[in-house]
C-alpha cells in the first residue's frame, strides 16, 4: 500500500478485488437529480413510476454506478487513481433503499502505460445489477 493507502501500479496483479457497499436513499436520489439535472419521472414520480413496467420508482443508472467509482477511489486501487474509461450494462433497477454492491476486480495490466482493466460488476443481493468494465490509472512508484 502506499501513503493514500492505496495501490500503487507495482503492487497489483490480475485477480485481486475489493467491495464498496452503499444503500441507495431517498436523499440520494433527489441530491442525484438535482446536481444532475436529471429530473425523469422514472426516478422522482411514484405515481408516474407506479404506471411503467417496473411498478415504481428506480434510482439513476449512472448514481447505481457511481458507487463503482467509490469501490475504485477508495479501495482497489484506491485514492490518487485516475478515471480514463467505463463501459456499463445496465441490467436490472435498483430501486430507493437498495444496498448496491460494487466489486472491481483487477482484469489487465498495461505495463507500458501504467494502466489497469478492471472488471465491475453491481449487485442488489444475489441480482447483477450493472456490469462492466474500467481503464484506470493508478498511483505508481515509478516515473510514467
């Protein structure tokens, strides 16, 4: 680990992992739609949600994947990681008061830049939620 406690490039190797967790609240949701600008009824209309084919309201896709960007800041490979690239699949809502875990694991090694494919994948319970797949650019002990 380094001073940020996180991972420097030279410490990861494909395979390791680590999970965030994060309950998606009311709060969130309304904070979400605020700084965004995205004010879907999907997302703040009970009555209008109610009528869809989920039967209610459902988070933001991209504040359901934010918490990726938290497992990576914060835990593999950590704080001083730069964000270069996400690709999502959206595959089932995550509704007020779900807890969504993301895991981030170590897919790649770029050597010559210095960069990591990580693999992520959101669960609701046993429920993929969103999966996909990240370009980072970790902290590194060497000069790029």
């Amino acid at each position: 680990m380094n001073t940020l406690n996180g991972y420097d490039f030279e410490d990861l190797q494909p395979g390791m992992h680590a999970t965030f967790a994060k309950t998606i609240t009311e709060a969130d949701i309304v904070m979400f739609a605020a700084a965004s600008g995205d004010y879907n009824a999907m997302h703040i209309n009970e009555v209008f949600a109610q009528t869809t084919q989920f039967k209610g309201r459902i988070a933001h896709g991209m504040l359901s994947a934010s918490v990726i960007s938290a497992a990576i800041a914060g835990q593999l490979p950590g704080p001083g990681t730069v964000y270069l690239g996400q690709n999502l699949r959206f595959k089932a809502p995550v509704r007020p008061g779900d807890t969504v875990h993301a895991t981030v694991t170590v897919k790649e090694l770029s050597y010559e830049k210095k960069r990591v494919m990580l693999t992520t994948v959101c669960t609701v319970g046993d429920k993929v939620v969103i999966e996909g797949d990240a370009l980072v650019m970790p902290t590194s002990r060497q000069a790029h």
